[in-house]
C-alpha cells in the first residue's frame, strides 16, 4: 500500500479552506487524542487500586512516575497542537504520539506492571496511524508492534527451561497477535480512505449546490415577474421583489399564510387546484386593484416521501400588453421600412414627371393640380425618408470621435430654418455655452433641431420672441432647450408624445419627435418635454419646453453671453 493511497492523500486534496475544524479528520483526531489522555489517566488508577488490594507484586514508584509522564505527554498533544495531515518524509508530530504511546506501553508489557498483560493498548497506536496517518505509517506501526511483541516473548522464553512447551505458544502469541494488528491496520487505512473521499465529494457537492442556489435566488430576485413557492398547507416559503411590490408583502417574510388576506382568495384557489389536478395552472385574475396573469408548475418529486411545492409566476397585464404592444410597434415599423423603401423610387419617378409636365402647362386649373400633386408629392416623401431614417437609425453607430461646438452648430442651423421659413422675427436665441463640445453627428443635431423648431412654429404665437433657443452648460452636462409659447399639450397626448405614428393632426405623419428622440439617444443623450415659464418681453409667458441633455463630456462655461442675441 502507497503513502498515496490513504486518508492523508484524500485529504490533500482538500482546498486549504476545506480543512476546518469540522472536517472528518479534525474530529477523528480529537476523539483519539482524548481516548489517550482518558487511557493515560486511567493506567495510575488502575495500578493504584491492584497495590492496594495487594493483588500486585512488583509495583513500583517509578511505574507511577512512567504513567504520570505519559499523561502529561497525552495532555500536551491534546491541549497544545492541531491536527496537521502528515507529509510524505518523517513527521516529527508522530514521535509524540505513536512513539510516545509505543514506548509506554511497551515498557509496561515488558516489566508486566502488576501482572497484568498490556497488548490490547497496542491497538491505539496502530488505530491512531491507520486514521490519522498515510498507509506506510499504519503499517510500519504494525511492523513495530510486533516486533515488541517479538521481543517480549523471546524476554521471556529467556527465564523458562530449555524445551519447555510453554515457549513456542508464546511465540505463536506474539505473531498472530501481530498479524491482527497488521489486519486491523490495513482494514482500517481502507475505510479511512473511503470516508476521507466520500466527505470530499459530500462537501464539493454541497459547494455546487449552495452556489446553484445562489444562482437561482439571484435569477428569481431580478426577475420582473413575482414569483411565489407554496407548499400544499398555502404557506409561502419563498417570494421574490416582484412579488412583494405586486403583492404588497413589503412587510412580511417567508413563510406566512397565503390565506391571511382576503385578496389572495384567487392565488389560494389557484395553489389548490394546482396540487389537486397535478399539472400546470394559468388564469387571469384580480388582487385588490391589479389585474395579473397567474401561472402555476409544481415541482418534481425525486424524493417520495417529500412533497411537491407550488411555484407562481405573476405577471401585471399592464406589462404583457406593453410587451405587446412593443412587438406590434416593431413589426410595424419593419414592415414600413419595407414599403416605405419599396414606394421610394414610384415616388421620385412621379415627381419628376410631375415637374416636366408643369413645364408645359398652361392652364390655370391644370397648374393648380400640378402644384396639388408636387405638394402631396413632398409630403409622401418626407414621410418616406423619416421612415427610412428610423430604420437605419437601428443599424448605425455614431463615431466616438464626432466632436461638435455646441453654439456654432445651433447658431448655423437656426439661421437656415429662420431664413427657409421667414420665421426671424418669431425666434430668439440665447446661446450660453461658446466653449461647450459635445459628441453628436452635425447632420443628426441639425435634424432634431429643425423637427423640434417645425413642431414649434405650428404651434407658437406670431409675437416676437415666440420661439426661443437656448444652450447652457451646468457643471460637465450641455443642454440645449427649444421653447415656444403655444397652448397646454393635453395629458393624454404627453403620454404617447415619443410614440411612432402618433399625432395630434391628422395631417401628420407622428414620426418627427420619435426621430428625433431616436437620434439623442443614439448618442447617449436625452430629449424631455416640459410646460415652462420663460420671461419674454414685457412679462413672462407659459410655453412648450423640449430638453435635449447631452452626454457628459461639454467643456465649462468660460464666457457665457446673455439671451439677448437675435437671428440677423
């Protein structure tokens, strides 16, 4: 038998953290380190009442001395040491326990204190090898052991007649005596070893299924649907976030009684019917003011006198039919990128017939319809193209290194719009922020930019300053407003105000603020809708207010000028 093959080995295998004080070989050692120290006390008692009784002959002081040495021995490896798997090269730890409990009980059979026959004791040493250390210590232990008992019987074959029959049955003692101590020793090495890796194989399991189920109860944790373990007595013994807010559990802990609200009447039924039938459940239902969708799956059985739970899965209606209303919105939009790039091309060819037949036209009436057909004509086409931006705006990325001045770029833009729609007088532009940059495509900012003053100039009043622009920089965030003084939007429209396809008038097509919310968010920035006071003239009005904060990243404010500029 290999040092390999043995409860030291297996142990080594242990992490270092595994080696605690609860391991099966920390135990084992503290029970047979104990077992020494109760054996070591017990021996001076024992010759102790043989003098006494006078059964004893040949007790001595130094007996009494050799026990006393032994115990405090015992007692030091028990008190002052911590079991340490043996290594592959001598161990000077078994010189204080082994070598210690050979020598003692050696001596004791040798002088055969108080006529009494020690080779029982024998067995603890060989034990304490074959649990505590490698196969090689178990059996030189043995070896060890027989050799004494060798010894002693040829001592004491020495004081007999020659030829006396009594000689070979001493020796004959002594080997099968060590026989059974190396019997015991290898018996025992082999059971030592099996545990050592049955407990190995126990505590890894045990680390695989402690970390499932910290996988588990985190998954169930961040799930956006409750969750809820019942078992067949309607006691929840597990519940996730969701459930609490949906449920309203905030106050309460795992398990408590499902039937303890009136509310829960349809989850109480549900769990019944579940275990009842034995198969999945799913129903829509009421608690209190919500309306949810319940499914329910018991749990397999791999134990058959364990019981099944029940496991809940609540969903708020509110969100599937957002989820759906999501996936409708997304099929819907492909399948208008998908027109829209078919119709394109018709378009443009109608267009441009359109226009080289204007070329000819002479009558008024005929003229007027040219014209009717060129308008309709642009309108299908913007609608085309903004369909057509939202698709890309999927597939494309801005570049990380688009670098734009916030205040030249506005200032730029609004002067084109301002000219193109003879709109001066209406806007004022105050732009606070000359050292701002921020990372937003030119093309892209100017597109928002235009879509929000077009919203602004349907709806705002002919007053100077009706329409304002502004930027300013707080702290490392840029953001640029774009304000108009037209009426309230209802509540009802702000809801759905970034909805695509949605819009107040039937003449439009509900795509421009979706666009443009697209595009802010492609480059990390945000776009919100306000009903703000803005001083304007000779007192302050109430106004639409749309809010584009950019991405951190602008320059601070150095110079900031005042909102006074206006457009040239």
């Amino acid at each position: 038998m290999s040092a390999a093959a043995s409860p030291a080995a297996a142990l080594a295998s242990f992490p270092a953290g595994r080696r605690s004080t609860d391991s099966a070989f920390s135990r084992s050692w503290r029970g047979l380190m104990t077992a020494r120290v109760v054996l070591a006390a017990v021996l001076p008692l024992l010759l102790a009442g043989l003098d006494l009784l006078g059964l004893a002959s040949n007790v001595n002081r130094w007996l009494f001395g050799l026990c006393g040495a032994y115990l405090a021995a015992a007692l030091s490896v028990r008190i002052f040491t911590r079991p340490q798997p043996p290594g592959r090269a001598f161990d000077p730890q078994w010189v204080f326990s082994i070598g210690v409990d050979l020598v003692a009980f050696s001596t004791l059979q040798f002088v055969q204190a108080g006529g009494i026959n020690f080779l029982p004791l024998f067995a603890l040493p060989v034990l304490m090898a074959a649990v505590l250390g490698s196969g090689l210590l178990a059996l030189g232990t043995a070896a060890g052991v027989t050799l004494l008992l060798l010894g002693d019987a040829w001592l004491q074959s020495m004081h007999l007649p020659p030829g006396t029959a009594e000689m070979p049955g001493r020796f004959l003692q002594a080997g099968l005596t060590g026989t059974g101590y190396f019997a015991l020793a290898m018996l025992v090495t082999q059971l030592s070893v099996r545990l050592t890796r049955e407990e190995a194989a126990a505590r890894q399991g045990q680390q695989a299924a402690r970390m499932q189920a910290e996988v588990n109860e985190l998954v169930i944790e961040s799930l956006a649907d409750g969750v809820l373990v019942v078992d067949a007595h309607c006691q929840v013994q597990a519940v996730n976030p969701a459930a609490r807010n949906q449920l309203g559990l905030a106050p309460l802990k795992p398990p408590f009684d499902l039937t303890r609200e009136p509310d829960w009447a349809p989850l109480v039924s549900l769990a019944r019917e579940t275990f009842a039938q034995r198969h999945a459940q799913r129903v829509e239902t009421a608690l209190g003011a919500r309306h949810v969708q319940v499914r329910s799956r018991l749990t397999a059985l791999h134990d058959p006198q364990a019981e099944s739970l029940c496991v809940m899965f609540v969903e708020d209606l509110r969100e599937i039919e957002a989820r759906l209303r999501t996936e409708k919105l997304a099929a819907m939009g492909r399948m208008s990128a998908a027109v829209a790039h078919e119709i394109r091309n018709p378009l443009a060819a109608i267009a441009q017939a359109n226009a080289l037949l204007d070329e000819d036209l002479e009558d008024p009436a005929l003229r007027q319809l040219s014209a009717l057909v060129r308008k309709n004509t642009q309108r299908l086409t913007q609608v085309v193209d903004e369909i057509l931006d939202i698709s890309r705006a999927g597939h494309q990325r801005p570049s990380m290194a688009a670098v734009l001045a916030l205040d030249a770029a506005v200032a730029t833009a609004c002067a084109d719009w301002a000219a193109q729609t003879s709109s001066t007088s209406r806007l004022h532009l105050g732009l606070a922020a000359p050292l701002a940059q921020v990372r937003f495509e030119a093309d892209h900012l100017r597109r928002v930019l235009v879509n929000l003053l077009d919203n602004a100039w349907r709806y705002a009043g002919h007053q100077p300053d009706s329409i304002r622009v502004a930027t300013r920089v707080e702290g490392a965030t840029a953001s640029l407003r774009v304000w108009s003084d037209g009426a309230p939007l209802d509540p009802q429209v702000q809801l759905r105000l970034f909805e695509p396809f949605f819009s107040s008038e039937s003449r439009s097509s509900g795509l421009g603020l979706f666009i443009c919310r697209e595009l802010c968010e492609r480059h990390g920035a945000t776009l919100r809708y306000e009903r703000t006071r803005a001083a304007t003239g000779s007192q302050p009005r109430e106004g639409n207010d749309f809010i584009v904060t950019f991405a951190e990243g602008a320059l601070p404010l150095a110079d900031a000028s005042s909102f006074d500029t206006m457009v040239a």
